[in-house]
C-alpha cells in the first residue's frame, strides 16, 4: 500500500516536473524559429540545386563555356553565390538558436520577477541590440527575396517562349542570355525556336526542375521574412515586458525600503516612549 502511495506521488510529481517546464518554454520564440529554420533550408536547398541546374542548362543548350582566365563570367558568380548559401545556413542556424535562448532568458526573467532573479542593465541592453540586428536581418532577408524573384521572372519568360512554341507556327521566338547580362555583348548564344537545342531544352527535365526549385527558394525567402517579422513583435513585446518589469521591480524595492524605514522610525519611537513612562 506504502509502495503504490510512493509511485503515486512520484508520477504526480514528474507530471507537474513536466507541466513546468512546458509553461516555461517561449512559445512565439519557439514557433518563429521553427519557421525561420525551414525558409533558410527551403531557400539556401533549393537555391543551391537552381543555380547547379542553371549551370548545367548554360552548357548544354546555350553553349556558355567558362572562362579559361580568372574572370567575373557568369560561372563565377554562381560559385560565389554559392558560398553566400552556406554562409546564411551557417549564420542564421547559429542566430536562431541565440534568438531562442534569449526567449527563455526573457520569459524567465518576467515569471521569476519577485524572486530571486534579478532583471539587469546588461540583458536589457541584450534585448535592444537584438531587435536592432532583426530588423536589419528582415531588410536583408527582403532584398533577398527581391534578387531570388529575378531568376523566377527568367525562368517563367523561357517557360513561356516554349509554351507559346507549340501554339503560334511559324513564329520567330528565340532565347538571348545577352538580354539578362548572362553572357556579354559579343557572344551570340541565342537559341531560337524550331531548333534542336530549343525543343531538348523545353522538353528536358532540367528546365522544368529548375524553375521549380527557384519557386521553392523565392517561397523560402518568403518565409524568412516572416520568421524576421514575428521575432521582431516577439522581441519587442519582450522589451516592453521587460520594462515594465524593471520599473516595477524599482516601484517594488523603494516600496519596502520606505516601510522598513517607518517600521524603524515605529520602533524607535515606542522604545523612547517606553523609557519616558518608566
């Protein structure tokens, strides 16, 4: 009987264990991050794959060659967009975490106000450089999704021409890297319709992937701008919370130091009056 008593209570107390940790989780912070870490690893995927694709699409079907010298062709910039890609999954996987971590330190330091936890100068200072540096990250993350919606607009122009191919005979549609900046102005690499190389290239699996994958990277872009934006309102509701808290705790502090001031000020006075009558 002692023994099922004892179990009892153990469950009972594991059971509020977890339901007091569930309550200290920072829910908006948890919820922004899981969204940021799935737009960054939508974007930098599917943008990674795009630019291999386009790459491949360049090749074959367009004839682009790279250049033998260390120039800035358009190879180049590929490669080094790139190295841009992994560094935004790197940064932004580091960066979510400490966005997490300072959600918990925050809701922490609101719950346990009138405890032993004291709320300093130093996290407040924390909070503001924060939501400074996530505004700058959601501008950033906005120009982003401005230069990932270029190759989605090309993409959808040769999806087009190979569209409207089939539909309008006897058409002179052809396709010039030259009107994009891929190529310079002194190669001729147009590809126009009723050639070989045009119908491989709007029939092949690249072309139609490709597009797609940019789609995929555009929505990821997308997402962390949405991500940016509620850390931004969770940031700064945390800020005010914090503030508040401050003044509150201030309120508090002089609000007891003012009794024990008159609780001495009433003890002394009782002790004087206590010597005067005997």
């Amino acid at each position: 009987m002692e023994e099922d008593m004892d179990e009892g209570q153990t469950q009972k107390g594991c059971l509020e264990c977890c339901i007091k940790c569930l309550g200290g989780i920072p829910y908006p912070s948890l919820i922004a991050t899981i969204l940021l870490y799935a737009g960054v690893a939508l974007f930098c995927g599917c943008g990674h794959e795009a630019l291999s694709g386009t790459v491949t699409i360049l090749q074959n079907y367009f004839e682009v060659v790279r250049s033998p010298v260390d120039a800035l062709d358009v190879f180049t910039m590929i490669d080094i967009i790139k190295y841009v890609i992994y560094g935004i999954a790197s940064a932004f996987f580091v960066y979510g975490i400490l966005l997490m971590v300072e959600g918990f330190f925050t809701s922490g330091a609101i719950k346990d106000l009138y405890g032993d936890f004291k709320i300093t100068t130093c996290g407040r200072c924390v909070s503001a450089w924060f939501i400074m540096l996530t505004y700058i990250f959601m501008l950033a993350w906005l120009g982003v999704t401005a230069f990932t919606s270029l190759p989605v607009f090309i993409y959808f122009n040769i999806w087009n021409i190979c569209q409207n191919a089939t539909v309008l005979e006897g058409a002179t549609l052809c396709l010039d890297p030259r009107q994009y900046g891929i190529v310079p102005i002194a190669e001729a690499k147009t590809v126009c319709a009723g050639s070989e190389k045009f119908y491989k290239m709007c029939e092949s699996t690249e072309l139609d992937m490709t597009f797609h994958l940019f789609i995929c990277a555009l929505a990821g872009a997308g997402a962390a701008v949405i991500a940016m934006i509620h850390y931004l309102m969770v940031l700064s509701a945390n800020w005010a919370y914090v503030k508040d808290a401050c003044r509150m705790q201030k309120y508090e502090d002089i609000k007891s130091k003012e009794e024990q001031e008159l609780h001495d000020i009433h003890s002394t006075r009782s002790k004087e009056r206590l010597n005067a009558y005997t």
